[in-house]
C-alpha cells in the first residue's frame, strides 16, 4: 500500500514539471508546433481545461495554468500527509 503511495507522488512531481515545461513552451514562438509540443498537449491540455472553462483569462493572462498547478500540489501535499500517517 505504501508502495503506491510512493508511486503516485512521484508521478504528481513528474507531472507538475512536464506541465510547468508546457508552459513556459507557450513563451517561445511556435515551441507548441513541434513534436515534443504536440505530446506535452495531448498530456496537459485535458487537465488545463477545466480550469480554463472555470477561470476566465484576465486580458492577456491567463491564470487557470497557476491554479491547475496549485491544485495538483494541494493533492501531492495530501497524499505526501497521508502516506507519512500511513507509514507510522
């Protein structure tokens, strides 16, 4: 049990840097279009979402990414909290 525990916060942390890659590629002129851009958009967009259909964009911001990222660390705190109870 404790084994995925481990498993799952180590993919909440791959996850969170292959989505802040994501969006810092929004930053360079057509990084989107490439290979890995066409990759890491079938892996974050389905997450990025529901928060952008939640959150509308404030001018030229758009703060749904910051808080899709603060989401998925609340979950990987939460989980990090339970499998340190869990574990002693």
């Amino acid at each position: 049990m404790l084994v995925l525990f481990d498993i799952l916060l180590k993919l909440i942390q791959v996850y969170s840097t292959v989505l802040i890659i994501y969006l810092l590629m929004s930053w360079f002129p057509n990084a989107r279009e490439t290979t890995i851009g066409r990759f890491l958009s079938r892996i974050c967009e389905p997450y990025l979402e529901p928060f952008r259909r939640i959150i509308p964009p404030f001018g030229m911001i758009d703060f749904s990414p910051i808080v899709a990222l603060l989401v998925l660390q609340f979950a990987g705190n939460g989980l990090g909290q339970l499998f340190s109870w869990l574990a002693f």
